[in-house]
C-alpha cells in the first residue's frame, strides 16, 4: 500500500519538456541503480505526455528524483492459539454377557464412550514483525527562472511513501512509481491511497514483463 501526495502550480499543466536529474547528493546520472529507477519514471512521465529534453538548457522542468528508504523496525504482537482438548461425552455403549448357574446369574458387560472435542482454552504467543518505509519524491523546478534569475521555481512536486516487510528497493521502486502514475504532477488535494497488486499489469509493463493470464 503505497500513500501519494502531490502538489503543482496553475500552469504545470503546460510544462511538458523535462529532465530528470539525481535528487539525493553523491548520486550520479551514470548510477546503475538511478538509471534503473529513472528508466520506471521516464516510462510514466512519457504514458502522461511529458517529452524528454535532450538537454537542460531546452528543458521546461527539471525534475529531481529522490528515493530512499528507512531502518527496520520491529515491533512486537501478541495473539491467542486455540487449546483442543476432550469437551464432554457424545453417547455411550454397553455390551455385556448375562451367564447362569442354577439359580444364579451373573452379568459381564463394558461400556464404550464416545468423546467430544472442541476448543477448551488458549494460549498467548508474542509474534514480532519488521517492516521498512519507502520514499519516493519528484520535484519539479521551472528551468527558464533559474537559467535567468538562478533562481529554483518549483512547478509541481509529487511524493510517494509505502510501507511493507520489504527492504529492497529494486522489488518496491516499480509499484512506488505505478502507484503515482495517475497523479503525477497534479494536485490531490490530499493524500491518496493506492493498492497496486503483486501481479499488477502495470508494473510489468514498467518491467518489460509479459503479461501472465
């Protein structure tokens, strides 16, 4: 489950040339992990009718593309396991043997019983669980202000936060991106909520998978 929050100006709409630059200090274009990950946000950007520029100077935008993601953190739950045991006695059975001697009779028999189970109490265990927070941000700067006044306009800024047992950014990156696919660049309003499904098509689609029927 991914949380989007996207914000942008009246005229980020017209704003459709870009570049997409490193958004953390120390990464470089050339990292192989960045031009994976920015090979998912050109994909998108493209599907929603930005162009890419081929250089800074003929851009409209320049857009920042940071990630990151958080420590673990482990947290501790308890839950109840159900105790089966014997609950009572269904029915019972007796067979037996009458023998006599004279006026004398004797009686042999046994009794069978059929029990019942049932949950007859519970137990406490304490379970942990480590999950991981996910960060992905695109800040959008208007290129023509800072070429003239050297000065950072931001145009529109789209962020995406998730949280998940996974801490590897190569599998959660891809949903992250789907994920704000219909808001990139816009303005929510508020933060949306988005499930992207493990077998989504769209994230196979920003992996050049096929699709599976």
């Amino acid at each position: 489950m991914s949380n989007v929050d996207s914000l942008s100006r009246d005229d980020a709409p017209t704003k459709k040339r870009y570049v997409l630059m490193p958004g953390s200090k120390g990464v470089d274009a050339a990292d192989l992990q960045f031009m994976e990950f920015s090979a998912y946000v050109d994909k998108v950007l493209s599907e929603k009718g930005f162009v890419k520029a081929p250089s800074f100077q003929e851009a409209e935008i320049a857009i920042f593309f940071t990630y990151a993601i958080g420590d673990p953190q482990t947290y501790q739950y308890s839950y109840s396991v159900p105790t089966w045991g014997q609950t009572g006695i269904a029915s019972s059975n007796t067979y037996g043997t009458v023998s006599s001697t004279g006026r004398t009779a004797t009686y042999s028999g046994t009794t069978t019983y059929t029990p019942t189970y049932g949950v007859t109490g519970s137990t406490t265990q304490i379970g942990t669980n480590t999950v991981y927070s996910r960060f992905l941000f695109l800040d959008a700067y208007d290129t023509a202000t800072y070429i003239k006044e050297n000065k950072m306009v931001q145009v529109w800024k789209t962020n995406v936060v998730s949280t998940g047992s996974s801490g590897d950014l190569r599998l959660v990156i891809p949903y992250m991106v789907a994920a704000m696919k219909p808001y990139v660049g816009t303005n929510t309003r508020q933060k949306i909520e988005v499930e992207v499904l493990e077998n989504s098509p769209e994230v196979k689609a920003l992996r050049n998978e096929k699709a599976t029927k």
